[in-house]
C-alpha cells in the first residue's frame, strides 16, 4: 500500500520476490496492494501476472482486485481482456460493481 501511494511499483514487484525467496505465502491482501501499485502506473502487463500467479496460488479474488485488473486493461486499451476479466468475474462469486462495468466499457 505505501508502495502504491508513492508510485513505486518496481518496489512492491520487489517484495514480492523477497516474499518467494523467504517461502512467505501470499494472501488475498498482498496480491490486492501489488496489483492496485501497477494499475496505478498503467502496468497492465504486470497485473496479468500478478492476477494469474493469484490464482495458480489458489487465492480467491476481491471485487477490488477485479476492478483494478479492469482499470488496468482500461488504461492500457486491452478491451478483450477487460471482458475476459469481466467474464471470470462472472462465473465467480465476486459481486460486480457500477465501476467493474464502467472500467469494461472505457477500456
């Protein structure tokens, strides 16, 4: 989180290697900040990562990790995988918000 307010997102990928070599799980906390640091930069690439390392862990995602995934293909002009996002969030059983739709349609 104090990574993602002052913008230091190679930061926060920083801490999540340290946490892999130290064996320190990951919880659905952890995956939200990092994946909200690089949707705050336009990493949309990144997020994918993060989002697809989340779930290889088997860690459920939040209606937050959602939309910022979604603002992260906004910024980045992904509008396919804004609607796969979207379409996974769906068959979940995370609850969509007015701002999942509108990250959908601007992207």
């Amino acid at each position: 989180s104090a990574c993602e307010k002052a913008g230091q997102w190679q930061q926060a990928l920083g801490i999540f290697d340290m946490m892999d070599k130290r064996q320190v799980d990951k919880t659905v906390v952890t995956f939200g900040a990092g994946i909200s640091a690089l949707e705050k930069v336009g990493r949309w690439q990144r997020v994918l990562h993060l989002f697809d390392a989340m779930c290889r862990k088997s860690v459920e995602g939040t209606t937050i990790i959602y939309n910022a995934s979604l603002s992260a293909c906004e910024k980045g002009e992904q509008w396919q995988l804004a609607l796969a996002f979207l379409a996974r969030m769906k068959r979940s059983s995370v609850q969509e918000q007015l701002i999942t739709y509108n990250a959908a349609i601007s992207a």
